[in-house]
C-alpha cells in the first residue's frame, strides 16, 4: 500500500468517527494513531483501514473496541516518583493557605495517578478540603478506575515507587489485599468525581487550583497541545499550578509566557495571573 493511500485511509476513518460518533481523533500525533490503528485492524481481523472504518460506523461494539485501542492507558502509582517529591515540595505550601482545593486530573485512564495523589493529599493534612475531579475520554477506564482495584501483581513496583515519591507510611496501609488484586480504601474515593470528559471536544466545566495532565498531550499534535493549553489556562485559577509530563513543556504554546516554572524536570508551572 502506497503512504499516499495510507493517510488518506486514516483520514477518512478519523473523520467518520468524529462526524458519527463525535470522537475525535484527528489531531493525535500520526506515528502513535497510525500504529493503534493497525493493531485493531489486525485484532478485528481485517486487511485494510477502509474496512475498518466498514465495521466502526455499522458496529458500535467494534468502536468501543476502537476507544479503548486509541485511548491512551499507560499508567501507574506513583509514576516518576521524582513528580510526587516536587509537588510535596513545592506546590502542598502553597495549597495550604486554600480553605478548599480543586484539582483536575485530565486523562486519569484507570486512575492509578488519582489514588496516588489522594494518598499524598491525606499525608499533608489537605485531603479532607480537597476535590479531585478526575476525567478521561473512556467510558470502560473510568470504570475502572471508579472500583479503585488493582492487580496485586503491581504492587511491588508500586510500593518502591511510593517509598520514592517522598512517603510518609506504608501503601499497604491505603489497601486491603483480596485474592490477586489490592483493594484502596474507599475514604481515597470519598472527595474524587470521576467523571466523562474528552479534552479534544469538551470545554472548561469549573475553576482550579491545580491541573494535572501528564503524559496525554504527548500523543497530540502541536495544533491540539495550544488548543488543550488554551483550555488549562481558561480552568486554572489565578496563580494555580498545572503539572505536565517530563515529555512535555509549554514551548511553542499561546500560554509560554503566562506562567512561572517551579521545577522545570518535573514539568510543574505557576499560572502568573
């Protein structure tokens, strides 16, 4: 198949998909589409692109199929401990002259990172003032994510993650172990909203103090990250905090020059106004 040929196949499939479904998909950075798109046209055991955008618009179970391939699900506790470290450092002083805290987790996939920040919200006293509203695209992770239950098979890079991330008790203190899977204490789920938000189509819904998107922007294109940028900077409070990944940065965005670093490797910032 020529390349040619190849774009427009996903072109066309990306359009139809936003146009039935009001899913949008095409602004994601192409290498990453092109390969998830691939991996389901061979799991659905199809030939060409074409023919699966045949089956997405007729079936809506292989759409679903579809989300869950082009969603982005790469997670864990505690991910980049040297983040966790930072923000106890740098950003819990400042939150605690809030009388309430708002945070959203945008992209929260199953919501490990969600619990991670509840855990180290409850050890700096913050927790019970807090709200984190944690989003995503994908109806099936945030599921996920609502049960707050996780393999038992992860809990041993979990638990080092967390004994690095600036820890102050045991993780097996936030989770009762069942079976092969770590159920976390329902009192961590008690003050977070989880909720359906797509922050390709879906626009500001409250005002915070802290924005936590790390590792989604990634598999965006440079057009999407300044349209995703104009959307945190509209959401955040004035002198609020937005964490990005290690990956990414406000360079090249409408918003560069709108916010203070406070730890230019862990990718926090400080909206000036």
């Amino acid at each position: 198949m020529s390349t040619e040929l190849e774009v427009l196949e996903i072109e066309l499939l990306t359009e139809g998909i936003f146009r039935h479904y009001g899913v949008d998909f095409r602004h994601y950075a192409y290498a990453s589409l092109r390969r998830r798109i691939w991996n389901c046209v061979r799991a659905e055991k199809l030939s060409t692109v074409t023919q699966l955008l045949d089956r997405v618009l007729h079936d809506t179970g292989s759409m679903e199929r579809l989300l869950l391939q082009l969603s982005v699900n790469v997670t864990s506790m505690f991910r980049d401990p040297g983040f966790y470290r930072a923000f106890r450092e740098k950003v819990v002083p400042m939150l605690r002259s809030h009388p309430f805290i708002r945070i959203w987790h945008a992209g929260c996939s199953t919501g490990e990172e969600v619990y991670s920040m509840a855990i180290l919200l409850e050890e700096e006293g913050l927790y019970e003032r807090s709200r984190i509203y944690a989003t995503d695209m994908n109806e099936a992770v945030l599921a996920q994510a609502r049960k707050g239950i996780f393999s038992m098979d992860m809990m041993t890079e979990y638990t080092r993650n967390y004994a690095l991330s600036g820890a102050k008790a045991q993780l097996s203190d936030y989770y009762l172990a069942r079976y092969d899977f770590a159920l976390f204490r329902q009192s961590l789920r008690r003050n977070v909203v989880f909720a359906h938000h797509n922050l390709v189509t879906d626009g500001s819904f409250n005002e915070f103090n802290v924005i936590l998107c790390r590792n989604v922007m990634i598999y965006f294109d440079r057009e999407l990250q300044s349209s995703v940028h104009r959307l945190f900077y509209a959401s955040l409070r004035r002198f609020g905090i937005l964490a990005l990944g290690r990956k990414e940065s406000l360079r090249g965005t409408d918003h560069e020059g709108d916010y203070l670093e406070l730890d230019p490797v862990e990718r926090i910032y400080r909206r000036m106004a």
